[in-house]
C-alpha cells in the first residue's frame, strides 16, 4: 500500500507520516519498482499502535521507546502519564480560580487587574510578614475577592496573620459567613477550628445563626468555639454547650466565663425545675442549671470541682446559696473551694 492510499485510510497524514520515518518509528517495509514507499500489514498496525499511544499523550520519543523497548512495561508508563494529567489538571484548575478571582474583583484597568494578582500571589507568600501586609491591604480601593481571603485563612497557622485575615474579613463584606460555614465540613481538624474561630470574629445576625448551627457539629472543638462565641454575644442558646464544655474540661475556664458574660448581661426569662433555660438567660436560671449538674450522681469529683467554680461570677441568690450549700459537700475540695467562693463573694 502506497503512502497515499495510508494517509486515506489511517487519518495520519502523508506529511507525518514521513516524520515517523525520519524518527525512525515507522519503517515502510518495501519499495515499488519506481521507487515509492510500500506499506505492509505490520506497517500499518504500527501506525495504529502510535496514533494510540499519541492519544494517551505520549511524546512521540515516549513512544518509541514503548514500541522497541521489551522492558517498558505499561503499567509504569500508565502511571507516569496519571501523575501527569493530575499534576496539569491542578496547575489548570489553579489557573481558573484565579482568573475567577480577578473576574470578582472586577479590576476597571490592567493596573487593577495586576495589583489584584500580586495581592493574591502575595497570600500565597511563604513569608509571614508579605501574608500579613498583603492580607491589611486587601481593602484597598481593589480588594481582595472574599473567595481568596476565606482560603488564606482557613489555611494560615500564624496567629498574627491569622488575625489581619479576620480583620480584612470583616470588611470585605458578604459572602464570608456561607463558605466558613462550609468548611466546617471538611476532613481536617485544622481547617474546621480555623474556620469556626474566623466566623465567630465577624459581625452580625447571619454569622449568629451560622454558630448556632455549629452547636450541633459532631466536632467537639468546633461546638466549643461556636458556643464561647455565642455566650459572649449574649446568646443563651449557648448555655448546654458551655456546662458541658466545664463539666468534660474542654475549655472550661473561657466556658465559664461566657456564662458570667451570659449572667450579667441577660435580662429576663425563666427556668424550669431542671434549671434549663427559657427564652434570654438569667444569672438564676444558669446558676440552676449548675447546680442540677452537680447533684447528678453521674457527675465526677473533678467536674463537681469545675462546676463549683464556675458559680463564683454568677450573680443572684441561687448561685449564693448553692455555694453556701456546697461548704458542707462530702467531697473535701468541693467544700474548700466553696468556702473560699463564698468569703470572697461576701467581700466584695
């Protein structure tokens, strides 16, 4: 078969078909008396064989190397030619989330456009110092797209950092609530407490009701977080989270000071038998609820000795006397550090 009569039937052109012979892949088998090219059935497979392993995006060198080589075995070639393809598709996905990013920023000049790119390059510093500079003028008159800065946060471990992405959070304006929210589903422990301690630094009712939701995560340190953010703002929905956070040891000195935070500044409401709280919180009604965990007998001795601590900074005449109460407890140290809660609460 003549190279034409290849080309027509193969889809390779007669132009690289001649460039498989200079490389050497493809050697037509014969020549007719005139001289001309003939290819025979092996030729022809081979052709084939090439054009495949070209759709695998094999180099034509890689290929050549397949063919003649007995020891290129193709499970090895397989797998080089995957971590390939992964590593272009993140370069390539890594590409279109910046383009995406610049779209939001909506940069009105090529100026803008490249101080939005040197901003986003500069998050991604391995300097602590560009980071932080980078993430204090993301508000600028092109800030930073919300996307970009959610993203330096949930994966910024310094603390100094951490904090300037909060604050440029805070005022880059919608969008940060929902995507912090989604990533407290993520696999990493890290990047849920990140998230939960960036969303309980912004402001306002949506960020409230996104805690809210945190309380029931199945992740301790992020129930945690969201209710010592809740307790501070106010919010009563927190109390069944900070006891249990006293009672288990888990923050339960900030715990504690959220219900005073809660006791204080809490007008209202109205507790049931059980010490649970209805409606606004009460210094009463969470001193109730304290002290209904102390008389349960499935409380341990050390989370009694928390417990009673943390009645020292509730207000009212329930927290007093329990405390007086609690000077004549059989555990000796409950009874100690009741004593000594009540004398300095009798001094001030």
């Amino acid at each position: 078969m003549l190279i034409g009569e290849v080309a027509r039937r193969s889809g390779v052109s007669a132009r690289m078909l001649r460039h498989y012979e200079s490389l050497g892949l493809v050697r037509p088998s014969g020549r007719t008396g005139s001289g001309y090219r003939e290819y025979r059935d092996d030729d022809i497979r081979r052709i084939f064989h090439i054009e495949s392993l070209r759709s695998l995006g094999l180099s034509l060198r890689e290929i050549g190397r397949a063919l003649d080589d007995p020891g290129f075995t193709p499970a090895r070639l397989v797998g080089d030619l995957m971590e390939q393809t992964r590593a272009r598709i993140a370069a390539e996905t890594e590409l279109l989330t910046r383009l995406r990013r610049i779209d939001a920023a909506e940069p009105a000049s090529w100026d803008d456009a490249l101080q939005v790119v040197a901003l986003l390059q500069a998050l991604g510093s391995a300097s602590k110092d560009i980071r932080q500079r980078a993430a204090l003028s993301s508000a600028d008159e092109v800030p930073v797209p919300v996307e970009a800065l959610v993203e330096a946060a949930l994966g910024e471990s310094e603390t100094n950092v951490a904090g300037a992405l909060r604050w440029a959070l805070v005022r880059s304006g919608d969008g940060g609530p929902e995507l912090l929210a989604r990533a407290l589903a993520s696999p990493s422990p890290e990047v849920r407490e990140r998230a939960v301690r960036t969303l309980a630094a912004l402001p306002g009712e949506e960020v409230a009701d996104r805690l809210r939701d945190a309380l029931d995560h199945s992740d301790p340190v992020v129930r945690g977080r969201a209710a010592l953010a809740l307790g501070t703002r106010g919010e009563a929905d927190a109390v069944p989270e900070l006891v249990a956070m006293i009672v288990d040891g888990r923050n339960d000195t900030d715990a504690a000071d959220a219900l005073a935070v809660l006791a204080t500044t809490a007008d209202g409401g109205a507790t049931d038998p059980s010490g649970a709280v209805g409606g606004t919180a009460t210094a009463d009604a969470l001193a109730a609820r304290l002290v209904a965990r102390l008389a349960d007998p499935a409380t341990a001795p050390a989370s009694r000795g928390r417990l009673t601590q943390a009645l020292a900074d509730i207000p009212g005449p329930v927290a007093s006397r329990a405390l007086a109460d609690l000077t004549e407890d059989e555990d000796r140290a409950v009874s100690l550090t009741a004593a000594y809660l009540r004398h300095l609460r009798d001094t001030r």
